[in-house]
C-alpha cells in the first residue's frame, strides 16, 4: 500500500520540519500538528503541507485531525520534565504514544512510525528518559498487527542546523570564559545527521521490509563528550580550556543544574550519560559530523575530531 496521506505528530520540532519538507517534495498530502499554528506558519509555504492546530492529548481532538489520513509519524519527546517524579516524561513518552494507538485502531489508520531513542528500554534504562521511552515503544510495538503497522527509530544524538545539542555547548562556551567544566565527559557518541534520520523515515512509510521493525540509527564515527564540546570550541574559535569533571562532581553538577530554570544539566540527564549512545551493529548512517557542522557553526574549514589537534584544519 502506498501512504499518500500524512499526519506527523510533533513535526514543528527539528526532526519534524525536515520531514515535513522531504514530504513536501513527494505526491504525499501532510498535516503537521501543533499546539501554535501562528508561530510555526513557515510551514505553511511547504507544497502539499497543512498546518492544524490542536492539543494531541486530547483523545477527541487527536481522533479529529488523524481522521482520513494513511499514516501517522509521531516525534514528541523531551530530555528533561519540569516536575521532578517523572511525571512529565511518562506523559509525553507512554501516555501520549497509546494515545496515539488508540486514535490509530479507532481511525483505521494502517501505519505508524515512531521516535524512540538508542537504549531506550523500560527494564534497563539507566534513566527515566530511557526507561519511559522504552515502555511507550513496547506499548505500540505491542499492539502492532495487519490493522496497524509499527515501526520504531532510536538514534543516538541527532546533530543539524537548529539542532540543540552542539548548539547548546556553542551558546554555553560563548558565555563561560577560559573554562568549560564539563560532566560526563568520557560518555561516548555517535551522532547521526537529521537529514539522514529523516530520509529513514520517509524511506520507511511505504517499504514493507521494515513493517514490525525497530531501527538503531548512529553516525558513521563516535566520539566522548569531551571531543565534542572542544570540537564545537575550535569551530566557534573560542580558546577554551575543556575540564572534564570526575563522575562525583558531574553528579554533583547534575543536583545543582537541576533547580535551575530550563534544567541546563540534570540528574536524568546525567543518568542517561552512564550508557554510551553508540551503535552495536556495524550498519550506520553516512553523514559525518565534520561535513556538516562547519556549516552552521560558522567555521569554514573542516576540523576532524580524531586528529591531533595540532595539525591544520583541513580544507573543505
């Protein structure tokens, strides 16, 4: 069956809205969900894309807006909760994505892809992030049949323009002068590109090779925390000195950053960082980091993480 309609579920996000336009570009029919279609109106000039707004917790409403369509993507996550009881992450990780399933069985919506996250798992996770992550997967997974088709993608960081991973530590290394002490700082990556991650998803709707299945996504190389941060440092041309903390002082950190307003760094956020975010399989996504960053971080030359840092940046 091929899906000529889509609703994607949380598609003014930095994921969502490169979707969005690769499906702009298709014979597809897109609906992108929000809870503040005027701040998000760019959108609106996408071929083929209507912007509705809606509040996706509300059972009836969300039955409303997926209502004839052939396929629903739903992106929602957060990294940190307002609350402190994980509250917050079971709403937007469980409740919401059965909500979803729900609204999908009663529709007769054939097909559903979903944002999960590498590790995530409701017995192992190390966090309440991956932990919830993990049951809202199982939930859908669970329930997927012949009525309704799941599929699942757990990248590990995603990095792009607008990203708020390499731009977060940008925006914090332009205000910390000399020094960066840094938590965590041996967790290892492997970032994995959002054009890549949003070529799967598109790839995925209509290729029944990956109906039932769940996709770890990871870039083609892994780096430490640290390589990152210094990295991003040498792309801003900022001279700083990136200290790594040892884990009591990253913990430390965590319970501190904690109370602070929008959570910078938080105890959750340090739990997670106890598993690294790299891929087990040898299959990974094509786009390196170092093809793309220099580009939005502002540094015209390629910088590569796993040289000495010594050398030359090598030309583009």
């Amino acid at each position: 069956m091929k899906h000529k309609s889509v609703c994607i579920i949380g598609g003014t996000g930095f994921v969502g809205r490169h979707i969005a336009y690769r499906l702009s570009k298709t014979d597809k029919k897109v609906r992108v969900l929000t809870r503040n279609a005027e701040k998000n109106k760019d959108l609106r000039i996408l071929p083929g894309v209507e912007l509705i707004e809606t509040d996706v917790f509300d059972t009836r409403q969300l039955e409303a807006t997926i209502r004839d369509t052939d396929a629903v993507i739903n992106l929602v996550g957060i990294l940190n909760e307002k609350q402190h009881n994980g509250e917050g992450f079971h709403r937007a990780h469980v409740e919401l994505p059965k909500k979803i399933l729900g609204a999908c069985l009663s529709q007769g919506v054939p097909r559903l892809l979903h944002m999960s996250a590498l590790h995530a798992d409701v017995n192992t996770g190390t966090s309440l992030y991956l932990r919830t992550k993990g049951e809202g997967e199982n939930a859908l997974h669970t329930f997927s049949t012949e009525r309704l088709v799941v599929t699942s993608f757990r990248p590990s960081v995603i990095f792009g323009p607008g990203d708020s991973f390499l731009n977060r530590f940008a925006g914090l290394l332009k205000t910390l002068p000399l020094a960066f002490p840094l938590a965590c700082p041996n967790s290892r990556f492997a970032p994995v590109f959002v054009g890549d991650v949003a070529d799967r998803f598109v790839q995925a709707l209509d290729d029944k090779s990956t109906y039932g299945q769940r996709y770890d996504l990871c870039g083609p190389e892994e780096y430490t925390l640290k390589e990152l941060v210094e990295y991003t440092a040498h792309l801003l041309e900022l001279n700083r000195r990136v200290i790594g903390l040892p884990d009591w002082m990253s913990k430390a950190q965590a319970n501190v950053l904690e109370w602070f307003p929008g959570k910078p760094f938080s105890i959750d956020n340090y739990k997670s960082l106890q598993i690294d975010s790299i891929c087990k399989h040898n299959q990974h996504e094509p786009t390196s980091l170092e093809m793309v960053a220099p580009t939005y971080l502002g540094q015209k030359n390629r910088y590569y993480i796993n040289d000495d840092y010594r050398k030359t940046a090598r030309r583009s």
